[in-house]
C-alpha cells in the first residue's frame, strides 16, 4: 500500500507544479499564427488571424516554453470504431472545464459563468466572435439549436441524458443575448458544472449553420426526403445523427483545435485531423493554438500491431493501449524501456484514477430466475470473493513490484470519499469460507465435483471479457482457477468490444469485467457506477440502472436498497453544500457495502505512456481519468515538436 500511496502523493504534487497548464487572462492586440495558415492568408484564402480569433481569446500559458508550430503527430487506434481515443486527445472543450492541477472548474469556451437562485440557475458568457472551423460565427443561436430542435426532439433525443436532469425533471435553456445563455433547472443542481465539464459537455455543441439543412424545421420535406434516399438512410433522424458525426464527416464544422480532414474507416486505413484555423485559444505569447499541424490515427487490428509501431518509432504518442487499457505493464514496461532510444520515444508515467484493476460484476438481472436467485444472493458474491487468492494473482501478474495491493471496488485513500469498510471487506483468501456459504445456498456438489443449482441443472459461470484488455484476460484466467476450486465451474469468454456492450445493456451476461473507474480524488461522486447501478457501466445491474435513467419507463424496477441509493445519489446532485454531499455520500456507499454489488481484485500497477523524444510541454506525469479524459485536459493545444 505504501507504493500506491506515494504514487499518489506524488501525482498532486505534479498537479501542484504544473499549475501552468491554466489559462490566464491577457490583453493582447495583435495575434500570430501557423505558417500554413499565414500562407492561406497570403493568398486570400483565409482572413487574418486576429479577425479568425475571438475579442477575448482562452490564453494558455505553456508549463515549459513557447513551442514551435509545425509537424505530423502519428498515434493509433484500434479498429474504425474506436473514437473514444481520438476524443481522449482532441475532445473535451465545453463550455467549462476542469483544471487538474486546481480541482476547480474554470471557463472555456464560456468567456465566464455564474451560479444563481441557491444553484437552480448557471449563467454562461460565450467568447464573442468565436468561430466554428468553416468560419461560422459561434453564439447562442448554436446552443438554443442544441436545445430546441436536438434535445427537445424525441426523434433525436428519445430520453433526455441523466446528466441534464435534476430530481426527474430536465434543464430548461434560456437565451439572454447573442452571447448569454441561462440553464435553468427546478431544483439547486450542486453537480451540474463538473458535469458539464466531462466528456459529453462537448454534446451541446451543434453547428446550427451546417446542421440546420438536415432538420425537417428548417428544410422543406421533399428536399430533405430526398437527401435521406441519396444518403442511403430511411429516416431524416438518422441522416441527421450522421451527419453530426465529428469523426466521420469531415464537412461539419468543429470547434475542436483539430478537424477530420480524412475519415478512413477500414484497418490499416487512416483518421486524418488538421488544426483548425478559427481555434480560439492562444499562447501566453499571442501565438494561436494549436502548435501541432496535424494528427494522423491510423486504424490497427490489435493491441500488438499497436505495441510494435510505438516500440520502433512509428507513432509519436501511444497513451492508451501499452499499458493502460488493459495492457500488460509488467510485460511491456522493459520492453518499452529497452527499446526508447532505438525507437526514439520517452516514458511518461501515468497514475490511474481507477480503484481497481479488474472489477467483476455478477448480473443481478440474469434472465434465467434461478441464476438471478443465486446471484442476489449476498452470500454468493462473498463466497466468490472469498475463493480468490489476490496476494497470488498480484504476484503471477508481476504487479507486487508495480505497487498493486488487494482491493475492493471503492474510492481510494486519496479520495475524500474514501470509505475503509467498501475498500477492504472479504479480500481475505479462505476457501474453506466460501465453500461453507456455498453448502449454505444449497449449492450442491455434483459427481463431478462441481456445484448444481437448486433445480439440479449444472452451475456455469461465464466471465465476459473484452480482447483488448489482454491484463484482464490473464487475471480472469486465474479467478477462473479459483472459482473452479470451490467447485463454481467457470469459463472466460474474451469477445468483441461492440458485442460486450450489447450484451451487458441487454442484461445478458453472467459476469463482466472491466476497471473501476471513479476511484480518485472527487471522481467516485461523478462516476459511482461501481457503488450502486448508476448507469449501464454498472456491470451488476443494467436494467435497474436503465429503470432509473428512464425515471422507471424501462428497465427492471429495483430492490429497495436500490432504491434508497438513488434517492441519495439525487439529493446528493441537488445540494451546493460540500460538506453535505460528503455525508450523503457515505449513506450510498454504506448501502454498498452492506449490498457488496461489485468484486474488486488490485488497485491498478504502475502505467506508462509514450511520447516522441523532441515533443516539448509534456507534465511528466499524468492521471488516466476516464472522465476528463486525457491527454486533452494537459492542453495537448500545447504539445510541440522542438
């Protein structure tokens, strides 16, 4: 344990020291560029930058020096579908955003924001004369589009997002001015902003200009009809949704430093982004953001074509499939550090927000009703908790020297949230424990030594397991022994991401793993799917997590300890008083504790990512959050080839 801490003492201390990373403010008169773009001006393709950029840009300060524009930044992704890696770098610039190295929420693209009426009401000023990458004005017109004609469409929106709601009732959005909209909600939303800073903040961002001509508001139903039959589609909604796509469609305009110029969609194929010449961010220095010309994704078939092109040179950033989703650190780290001057790369080191390595999560919503009845069973979860050996699979694993300790699903001890009981109940590896709960089910054993249901059929157990997460593949493997031994006969089914996810928002699963996001710092509030069916993310219990997303018109209803958490976790999102949220915070996850919902195995080893020797402004370390994604909340905009 005393590894993992100091690991993350020592990531709050980097935060601390690269409080550089924030904006200040700056008032500056004239304004330099990119060379490619000065040459676009040159030849009157494009106007000056001081008339792309707003009147009041973002200014961001570089933690080290004023980089150098110019270059090709290559990285990978696994397979077409796999945009959650290209959003990990170029998304995440909402109206506000988190600061790192601050904890605190900051503007963004909103040139300031307010809380008013006891958090019912937040009041956000837009940076005037910001423009989307076509050149477009962006103003509130764009959000009330958002609102009206996306959000309040049930053909677009079927279920307005959780995230938008507070006590079953959604945001209403207001226009004050071009530049001034007001959310506004029934009841105080002490959440909404580190909502609003995540991920899907960037939801709200629509270009009305563009997307206005695939909108039966906005254009005449033969003409657009006939754009739905000449895109292939049958109804408008989807040639919409497609359309809106900033992955695929390089014709929508962006508002990102970065803008799909070429949408390669096959293996071995390329994503290609180009700065965007109206971006709205600027160096400390006047220099428009961002210094990197281009970044080129190419598209691979697996974790290993990945791993090899970073080991020989061939990428200039692997962040993400090396070791820190679901990669084999231990396997891979000296050979990363074996190969880093042949293949000319640095090793960045990453701490994960994650509170465990490998989370199991039995489907207490399983379609067979004598398998839902073992599973709800408490005694049955502890029983299989019981018969894992973490101490061994620590050791196998090789993360006893990575700092790994024995772990439950629940907020680490850096966390505020931090609750000892959730962390370390029933770690302990006693067999002989979980066979005698096992006998007391009425598990009996049958001649081959395995156990039978109730109704005399045999028990099998399938641990559902993504193909990228070859760590968690490994792991599964030896809980798979485990299990086995206390005569629970298991299988592990390694299948296809898209397929995973079918099958767990369907509630067809036996058991599904995944990380414990929601571990670190203020994230377990944000993202407790491990502490009561909070989303589809919640492995355990799907369609109790759909009945509460859908206020009950889908979805299975839950148990009342169920129940009791989402009242909690409602009022938790409604007061603006920290103090309180602590508290109601520790009712939730005593229930978890009592519930034990989820089977944790480690908290996550030490991880690494990669980056080219010559890119300047890197942190020298950084915090894997799922939630605030990274690299983009280190300004990436910043990064430079020297």
């Amino acid at each position: 344990m005393k590894k993992y801490l100091v690991g993350l003492i020592v990531l709050s201390l980097v935060f601390s020291a690269f409080a550089g990373f924030g904006s200040i403010s700056f008032a500056q008169k004239k304004y330099n560029e990119a060379p490619m773009l000065a040459e676009l001006v040159k030849q009157g393709k494009l106007p000056p930058v001081n008339q792309r950029l707003p009147e009041q840009p973002l200014v961001l300060k570089p933690p080290e020096k004023i980089g150098k524009y110019g270059g090709t930044l290559r990285t990978a992704m696994l397979g077409p579908s796999d945009t959650y890696s290209i959003l990990q770098l170029i998304g995440n610039d909402s109206l506000v955003r988190l600061d790192p190295y601050r904890n605190k929420i900051v503007p963004n693209l909103a040139l300031s924001f307010k809380e008013e009426d006891k958090g019912k009401v937040f009041v956000f000023r837009l940076r005037k004369g910001t423009k989307w990458s076509d050149g477009s004005p962006f103003n509130a017109d764009d959000i009330m589009f958002w609102y009206n004609d996306v959000l309040l469409n049930k053909e677009l929106t079927p279920t307005i997002p959780v995230w938008l709601t507070i006590g079953g009732k959604p945001v209403k959005v207001v226009k004050v001015d071009d530049y001034t909209v007001r959310f506004e909600f029934e009841q105080p939303y002490g959440m909404f902003l580190m909502r609003l800073a995540q991920a899907q903040g960037d939801s709200i961002l629509i270009p009305k200009n563009y997307m206005k001509q695939f909108h039966p508001k906005y254009t005449p139903k033969e003409k657009l009809d006939e754009l739905v039959k000449k895109e292939g589609f049958q109804q408008w909604y989807q040639l919409f949704m497609s359309k809106n796509d900033i992955y695929l469609n390089p014709e929508r305009p962006t508002l990102f430093a970065w803008k799909v110029v070429t949408a390669g969609q096959t293996l071995g194929a390329n994503m290609v982004y180009e700065r965007n010449p109206y971006y709205w961010k600027v160096d400390s220095a006047g220099n428009q953001l961002p210094y990197i010309d281009k970044v080129v994704y190419s598209i691979e078939e697996n974790v290993e074509v990945i791993t090899m092109k970073a080991l020989s040179g061939q990428l200039d950033m692997e962040h993400r499939y090396a070791s820190v989703s679901g990669g084999s650190p231990v396997q891979n780290y000296p050979l990363f550090m074996e190969n880093k001057e042949k293949g000319g790369y640095k090793i960045v080191r990453i701490i994960s927000t994650r509170s465990n390595s490998a989370a199991y999560g039995f489907n207490l919503n399983h379609k067979d009703p004598v398998v839902r009845k073992i599973y709800n069973d408490k005694r049955f979860r502890i029983a299989m908790s019981l018969a894992i050996n973490r101490e061994e699979i620590i050791k196998l694993m090789g993360y006893d020297k990575l700092g790994s300790v024995p772990y439950q699903c629940a907020p680490l001890p850096n966390s505020p949230y931090y609750h000892e009981r959730l962390a370390k109940q029933y770690l302990e590896y006693d067999p002989e424990k979980a066979n005698q709960l096992l006998d007391e089910i009425g598990l009996k054993r049958g001649p081959d030594g395995f156990r039978l249901r109730p109704d005399g059929k045999p028990l099998l157990v399938t641990i559902e397991v993504i193909a990228p997460h070859t760590a968690r593949i490994d792991i599964s493997q030896l809980v798979k022994k485990y299990w086995n031994d206390v005569g629970v006969k298991t299988e592990v089914r390694v299948i296809e991401r898209s397929l995973f996810y079918t099958r767990k928002a369907a509630g067809e699963h036996d058991v599904a793993t995944w990380g414990a996001d929601g571990g670190s710092g203020i994230e377990p509030i944000l993202e407790p799917r491990w502490y009561f069916p909070y989303s589809q993310e919640s492995l355990f219990g799907t369609l109790w997590a759909l009945w509460y997303m859908t206020g009950g018109k889908s979805g299975e209803e839950p148990p009342k300890e169920v129940k009791r958490q989402f009242a909690l976790y409602d009022k938790i999102l409604s007061t603006t008083n920290e103090s309180q949220r602590k508290l109601l915070f520790k009712q939730l996850l005593d229930i978890a504790a009592d519930q034990f919902w989820g089977i944790g195995i480690c908290t996550e080893p030490f991880m690494f990512a990669t980056f080219r020797k010559n890119i300047g402004n890197l942190p020298q370390e950084m915090a894997a959050s799922w939630l605030y994604l990274y690299p983009a909340i280190y300004n990436p905009t910043l990064f430079f080839f020297e």
